[in-house]
C-alpha cells in the first residue's frame, strides 16, 4: 500500500517546493500538471515550475493533467507520484474545460474519494498539493464560497486518509500528522 502525503498552504507558502523536495527523494517522479494556462500570468507561472522542473536528475516525467486524477495514478509503477495541485484540479471540475461539462458537489466528492482510494493502493507514493482556505474570509460570491467549502472538504478527506500531512507557512514545512 502506497504512503499518501498531502501539503498544505497559502499563496507563496513553500508547499510546491517542499512537494517537490519529498518527491524527489522517492524516484522515478512523476509530476501530474492540473494547471490550464487561461492568461499570460497563469501560463508565466506555469512555466516557473517547469523550468524547477527541468533540471531534476533522473529526469521527471510530466503528465498534464487536468480532469481525470486517476490515469496518470494508475500508470505509475513505482517511485512517486506529485499531484500539484488540488484546487486547479477542482476549479477544472467546477467551471468544466473544452468538451466537459461542470460538475456538481457529489460527482466531484466522488471522484475525489475514487482518487484517494486508487492512492492508498497505488504502487508508488503519492503526494498532493493543496492550499488551505480556512484561513481567510468568508467570499461575496456563491462560486467562491462553493470553492472554499469544496476544497476544505476535500482536504479534510485527504488528510484523514494520509499517513502524512505538512503545513507550509513563510517558506517552513510543518509536520501536521
């Protein structure tokens, strides 16, 4: 059975590094990219990551993407599997891509569960990347409040299901459980 970790922060918090950091020193990695370049700055930062990326020995490899979770979790024989990053991957699932549909609450809660049932029994370790959002403000609209309380669900089934749990704050990675 596989060893999940979920990190945890905010904006800037240090999580992606340490992501990166845990995954590395459980190789072959892959890296499974949920992000969809939607602006110039979204693609910029995109880029920032492929470039920390391109310089890891042994090589990683890199699957974009942004829907279905479970394909690139079931194609991994052994090493680790870095999931960056869970609320993309639910913004995807929220707002629907080219040729999906948006989801509702319970198909999402659902593939998350058939996501962290596939990790616990993947051959390779898995790891997530999330941001925390019970930290900040309520949110004036409905789609933002439905994002926060979807994302704080999800992490909370994440964590339960983990063996290990780390908390980014200023750059600092935390141990949680």
């Amino acid at each position: 059975m596989a060893a999940v970790t979920l990190v945890v922060g905010g904006v800037r918090s240090g999580k992606s590094r340490w992501a990166e950091e845990l995954a590395a020193r459980q190789p072959p990695v892959t890296y499974v990219a949920t992000a969809q370049a939607g602006d110039a700055e979204m693609a910029r930062r995109i880029a920032d990551h492929q470039a920390r990326r391109a310089s890891r020995q042994p090589p990683w490899q890199t699957v974009e993407e942004p829907w279905n979770l479970l394909l690139p979790l079931q194609a991994a024989a052994a090493g680790t599997v870095l999931v960056e990053c869970l609320p993309l991957w639910l913004t995807n699932r929220l707002l629907g891509l080219p040729g999906r549909a948006a989801q509702e609450d319970a198909e999402i809660l659902a593939d998350l569960a058939r996501f962290i049932n596939a990790a616990g029994a993947a051959a390779a370790r898995v790891i997530v990347v999330s941001s925390e959002t019970g930290l900040g403000l309520m949110p004036p609209d409905p789609l933002a409040r439905r994002f926060g309380d979807l994302l704080g669900i999800c992490n909370q089934r994440l964590a339960a299901a983990a063996a290990e749990v780390y908390g980014c704050v200023v750059g600092i990675p935390m141990r949680l459980k």
